[in-house]
C-alpha cells in the first residue's frame, strides 16, 4: 500500500457519504485511472475486513459488512510494499549486515541502499541523537546502548503508524500489531512481557488504559530483547511459564527474574520515567503544587476561551491532577504515546482541539515542554468529556412531521449518539422557530427554524443521520454561546470582513510545498509589521508538533498571539495541492489572532471548521480569482 493509497482510503473512512471520482482525483492530482486502480487495490486489502467499497454511479463509498470479520496484514506482503522499513528491519534485527549483504536481501542496487539509509536517517530518525554509517562497506549505527534502543523503539512506533492507516477497525489494530512485534523479537518474548506486565497491575490492583499498556510494552519488549542479546542469554520459545513467587511490586524484578537478567542503575531510572509517563503509580518526581498550578493555568485559560468556567468540575480538575504528571514525564523525557484514536478525535473535535493548541502555544513560558498531537488529543478528550456533563445543549427537539412514524423507535436511535440530555418530541406541522430549544432533530423538508441549529434525518435514522446528529450537536457545543446573537448577517459579514482583508488574500500561486507557501505569507506579515519575527518561530514550532491540515483541502496554521499585532486570517489559494504532511492542501488560512482579539479564536475556528466540511463551497473557493468573487463565495454559502 503506498501513501497514496493509504491517504485514499483515510479519506473514505472519515466521509459519511459517497466520493465521487472526479473529487478523489482532484485531491490527490492523479488521474482517474489510477483513482480506478487504487479503488481496486483497496477492494483486495478490504476483503477480510468486514468492510467493503460500493459503487455508486460515479462515486464510492466504505461500507460495513460484517462486524465479525477480522482485518489481517500479511507480513510478507506488508514489508514487500514498504522496502524502507524492511530495510530498516534488517538493519536493526539481521545483526553484521553489510552493504552487499542488503542488497542482495532486498533485491535491489547498492546505490538504492545508500539512499533509503539516507531517507531513514532524515525522515525516520531524525529526531533522534542517532544515525546509520557505512564505513568500508559495513553499516552501524552511531550511538550508545540507549540510543540504540530508542532506533528499535522508533521502529516499532513507524509499524504502529503504518498499520493504523491500514487498518478500519481500531479492534485490530492492537493484535495485527503484536503479530509484528512477535515476527522480530519472538513470539515468546513478546507474550511473556506482556503477562508479566498484566501480572504486576493485577497484583497492584491498577487500572490502565489500554494506550498506556501498550507503549509500556513497546519500552519494555526493546529493554528485554536488547538486554537478552547483548548479554547472549538463551530464550527458551517453549518456555512459556511465568515465575510468580517474586516481589510484587516491582515490575524490573518481575522481569529479571522470568528472563534471567540484571538490569543497571541507569536502565533502572530510565524504566521508571517510562512507567511514571504511562500512568504506572510509582513515586512522582513533580512537585504536587506545581502540577496544580500548571492545571489552574491550563484550565484558566481553556475557559476563557471557551467561554465557559470549567474550573467548577471538580472531576475534570482531579483528572488533569492525576494526568498531567504523566504528560510532563512524557514530554521532559521524549516518551511518545500513541493515541489510536487521534485521527477520529481531530475530525470529531476539531475545534476544541485547536482550540486546546492555542491555550498550550499561549502558555509557552509556563509549559516548558513540548506537546505533540497525540498528547493534544488526551486533553481534548478531558475537555470534551466535562463539555458533556455540563449540558452546554441542554434541550433537543425532535420533531417528526408525520404521526405515522415509529417514534420510541427514532428516540432510541438517537439516544445512541446523544449523552444524556433532555429530548422532546413534538409531533405534526408545527412553528418551531421561536420555540425555547438549542438544537432542532426533524423529519421535516421544511427546515425554517429561525436561528436554532438543526440536523434534517430520514425516518429509519441511518448510519448517516446519526453521523450528522452527533457532528451537528458536537459543533454546537463549541459555538459561541451567545450564538444566536451571532447568527444576524450584519455581524457575520463584519467578523468576515475583519479579519479576510483584500491585502491578505491571494489567488492563483504555484508554491510547491508548505514551507514555501508559509514563509511567503509570514515575509509579508512581517515586512508589513502585522506579526513581529518571533511569530515566525512560533508558528513553525507548532506545524513541527503535529499538522495543521483539516479534511479537504485546507490548512490552519497558527502561532503564538502575542506575536501578532494586528489580527488577520492571511489566505493563500494555490493552483495545486502541496504535501501538508499526510494531507494534500489547495487553501492556506494561516490564523493570526492577536491577545486582545483573543475572544473571537473558538468563533473563528468554527468558521473555518464549516468551511472545511463543504467540498463544493472548497472548490468555488479554489477557483475564485479577486477578493469580491472570494468574498461573495463566502457570504453566499455561511451555514450558521
């Protein structure tokens, strides 16, 4: 499966309706031919999913078939398509390989080694303190034993990511993955880490996430392997017994004890920072007072944003309590966690997730550790979770047109996708635009309701309509809660032409990547003393920790706010995509808000956000060639 491939069929999992031809085309600047033999390709990795891609005239869609069904990757398959991370697997597992050796291995030119060594080297591990040499025609890797674990912990992490993208259900996600690791560090090694491990929590009586379990194991497994190699000590694959009778609540013990090893002082420390990052309750090296006050600061800030005090939920404040330790830990000792459900919570969550990286990117000074994507994602989850149990929608409507239709029956399907909150049904045809309610579910073409957000559904409530329930009840939770004041046009067209200014607006360029098409808007910025030089810095420091991508087509980067002094959305359309990390990009809206117009960010954020979730108002964008056309697009398709 080549990147494209995986992007494609990314992209199919995240739409809930049909993709035509022509639109997969255009996003990947590819042909339909090849649109029709990637599909064909999908259809053949799909076949054991329980998933299938129907044909829909001119379009497809991913459908579920069966939900018994399990996804496999075959390994031989997997690395034959992906020659890198073979050879990258050889070089780290078929110990006293030289040039000629991998070449021969891998089939392929001398030459073509010593440049996916270089591309392994920049894109791979760049990172990290390390790299691979050739010296007299014989590889090694430059660096001391902790380096050298941190290569295979690497390696590990780029197999996780790369089944996630191939993978549809995150149920097989976990076990296709230790099937991997069984294939390079041992079956048995690999099950016997785990038990030990499931062993020490059940004897400690913790609870794990299953996240924090797994990047435990990813640590422990290299720990265990390299140990075992160095020191030659034998494994005994039929030797799947577990020694029980030693301390319980030392997990290093554990350890040595079942693989016959010692482990120093230092693999000591370094273990314990990686049990400390994942949530294992093993002394703290934070001081209590300072966690509290970096969560008071986090919280303080988050609300003003959101507009909504969330320091009074004492549950989200006891979470962030417990949770931030670990994120530090993480983030002071280069620890990466992968979230299996990132990519869901950025589509799912879009606003409150960049709104969480603007709190983190204004507390620079005070967060003295970066934070990634993946760690971006656990806050939105705290957040999002405290959002529920506050109510911001506190009453839905459903109206149901016909008396004829099963109502119990919609209720209960809607209930599926809607927290707890107050339903009310109103049956027959009914005014409803000035009835007291923050959200409207109707069976009803006739959707005249005023200012109130409503989501249209069929009578059966498909798949469909309880994606766009929970999508249209997600983004009213994050809209402004003075939104219905917001909804007159006066003031939107003002909030557009306030921040989307003729001067900050270009059409037609033909940059041919990001970096190109964000140092020309930030040269301009700053030469016209909108942003000072430091917010250059800022904004590329936050690209560098996760990307700013949305779902089509479109960008947001941002930096630091109190970098800006005069607030705009700089805007660049390009006349073709650029590589936006996993993404493709046509429209850059480079968002730079300034401190005093910081109350506007969620609003903002929201709008771009509607943008992002309109493929046809997109490509009108695209093809709009001066500031009135790009405008009056804008003005004519705002869904507020």
């Amino acid at each position: 499966m080549n990147s494209r491939q995986e992007k494609l069929l990314s992209l199919l999992k995240k739409s809930n309706k049909k993709l035509t031809v022509n639109e997969i085309s255009k996003t990947f600047a590819v042909s339909r031919r090849t649109v029709f033999n990637d599909l064909n390709y999908l259809d053949y990795l799909l076949e054991t999913s329980g998933y299938s891609l129907v044909r829909l005239d001119d379009g497809v869609l991913l459908k579920k078939d069966d939900s018994n069904k399990r996804q496999e990757i075959d390994i031989v398959d997997f690395y034959s398509s992906n020659r890198r991370y073979d050879l990258f697997k050889n070089i780290l597992f078929s110990h006293e390989l030289n040039v000629d050796d991998l070449s021969d291995k891998l089939f392929v030119s001398e030459s073509t080694i010593l440049n996916d060594i270089n591309y392994i080297n920049e894109n791979y591990i760049k990172d990290l303190p390390a790299s691979l040499l050739i010296s007299n025609n014989e590889l090694y890797i430059d660096g001391d034993e902790p380096i050298i674990q941190n290569l295979y912990v690497r390696f590990n992490e780029l197999i996780f990511k790369k089944l996630r993208l191939m993978l549809i259900e995150s149920k097989d996600l976990y076990r296709n993955y230790y099937f991997f690791l069984s294939d390079v560090y041992g079956d048995q090694l690999v099950k016997k880490v785990k038990s030990v491990l499931y062993l020490y929590l059940t004897n400690n009586s913790q609870v794990l996430a299953e996240y924090y379990f797994d990047n435990i194991i990813n640590y422990l497994i290299v720990l265990v392997y390299r140990k075992t190699y160095l020191n030659e000590v034998e494994n005994n694959e039929n030797n799947n017994s577990l020694i029980k009778f030693q301390d319980a609540d030392d997990i290093l013990k554990m350890v040595e004890c079942n693989f016959g090893i010692v482990f120093s002082e230092t693999e000591v420390d370094y273990f314990y920072d990686i049990l400390r990052a994942n949530n294992i309750k093993v002394k703290n090296k934070y001081d209590k007072n300072a966690v509290e006050d970096l969560v008071e600061v986090f919280l303080k800030s988050s609300s003003e944003l959101l507009k909504l005090d969330l320091s009074k939920d004492s549950i989200l404040v006891e979470q962030l309590n417990r949770h931030f330790p670990s994120m530090i830990d993480r983030a002071k000792n280069n620890i990466k966690i992968d979230n299996p459900f990132i990519d869901e919570i950025k589509n799912e969550y879009t606003t409150l997730f960049n709104t969480i990286w603007m709190v983190v990117i204004m507390n620079r000074g005070i967060f003295d550790f970066d934070l990634n994507d993946d760690e971006i994602g656990l806050l939105t989850i705290y957040l999002q979770s405290s959002l529920d149990r506050n109510k911001i929608v506190q009453k839905v409507i459903l109206h149901i047109e016909s008396r004829y239709y099963d109502t119990s029956f919609i209720v209960n399907r809607i209930e599926q996708v809607l927290p707890a909150i107050e339903i009310e049904v109103i049956e027959g045809k009914v005014d409803l635009s000035k009835i007291n309610s923050d959200m409207i579910i109707t069976t009803s073409d006739n959707t005249t309701f005023g200012n109130i957000p409503f989501v249209k559904i069929t009578p059966v409530v498909t798949e469909i309509d309880l994606k766009n329930i929970s999508d249209k009840y997600n983004f009213t939770i994050f809209k402004n809660t003075k939104y219905k004041l917001l909804n007159d046009k006066h003031k939107i067209f003002d909030i557009i032409n306030n921040y989307f200014r003729p001067e900050f607006i270009h059409f037609n360029k033909n940059f041919n990547n990001r970096d190109e098409m964000m140092k020309f808007a930030l040269e301009d910025m700053v030469e016209k003393d909108i942003v000072d030089k430091n917010y250059v810095e800022s904004i590329f420091a936050r690209e560098k920790m996760g990307s700013t991508a949305l779902n089509y087509m479109i960008s947001t980067p941002h930096g630091n706010p109190k970098f800006v002094k005069d607030s705009c959305i700089y805007t660049v359309i390009n006349n073709k995509p650029v590589q936006w990390d996993d993404d493709n990009v046509n429209i850059m809206f480079m968002m730079n808000i300034s401190e005093s117009d910081i109350e506007n960010l969620r609003t903002l954020f929201n709008f771009i956000f509607e943008i992002s979730q309109d493929k046809k108002l997109i490509d009108e964008l695209i093809k709009t060639q001066n500031y009135q056309e790009f405008i009056d697009s804008l003005r004519r398709t705002i869904l507020w």
